[in-house]
C-alpha cells in the first residue's frame, strides 16, 4: 500500500514540475505582451518616420515607417492589417487568456500541493500504527 502511494506522489511531483515550467512559459509570454504593448503605445506617441525593427536574437535594422497600419499574424501564417488600436485589443485578449491560464495552472498545482500533503500524512500515520502494533 505504501509503495503505491509513493508511486503516486512521484508521479504527482513529475506533474508538478510539469506545471511548473508551464508557468515559466505564461510569465514568459505576458512580459513579451506587455513589452509588445508599450512598444505599440510609443509608436503610437512618436511622430518620427525612423524606428529600429528587431530581426530576431538582438539584431536590429534600421526601418522607415511608411504606415502605421500594422500587419499581424492571426494565425495559420494568415496576416491582417490592423490599427494600433486593434492590435492593442488583440494583446489585451492574449494576456486575459495568459492570466486565466496561469490561474489555471496555479489552481492545479496548489491542488497537487494538498493532495501530496493528505498521502504523505496518511503514510506517516500509518507508519505510527506499524510502531504502535509493534510495541503491543
């Protein structure tokens, strides 16, 4: 009995970590959102025509802005032109779902958290039973 339930907070633990680097991976995406966004908010503000446009891992080139209509994927490598605006509602939808997800996920894991703790009670009880029996 009491191997199954070390199987069992093993698996729950694995579980756990799991949610965990899921979490990671939510923070991760609400601060590229909310980077995003005040990115938007200044294009929005500054009357230049000149920006740098980020290439990928640090490399940047210099761009003129020609319109500030932008163009966003919305999925299925589908592009769209949208306004500053629409686009600032799109990041608004995302990071909504970004916080339910990770409310989601924290639910979860405090969940797992009461559950290892209730098996882990029963088996040290357990083991004080095996103690008592032992002594009688």
């Amino acid at each position: 009995m009491e191997q199954q339930q070390i199987m069992q907070i093993q698996m729950m633990e694995q579980e756990a970590q799991q949610l965990n680097q899921q979490l990671q991976m939510i923070e991760q995406g609400v601060v590229e959102m909310q980077e995003l966004e005040l990115s938007l908010v200044d294009l929005e503000k500054d009357a230049s025509k000149d920006i740098l446009a980020n290439l990928g891992k640090g490399i940047y080139i210099p761009v003129e802005i020609k319109d500030k209509k932008l163009i966003v994927e919305v999925g299925k490598k589908n592009f769209v032109k949208k306004t500053i605006p629409q686009t600032k509602d799109l990041i608004t939808e995302q990071l909504t779902k970004l916080v339910a997800a990770k409310s989601q996920t924290l639910e979860r894991l405090e969940s797992l958290q009461k559950e290892i703790q209730q098996i882990m009670t029963r088996i040290q009880q357990s083991e004080k039973n095996v103690e008592v029996d032992k002594k009688e």
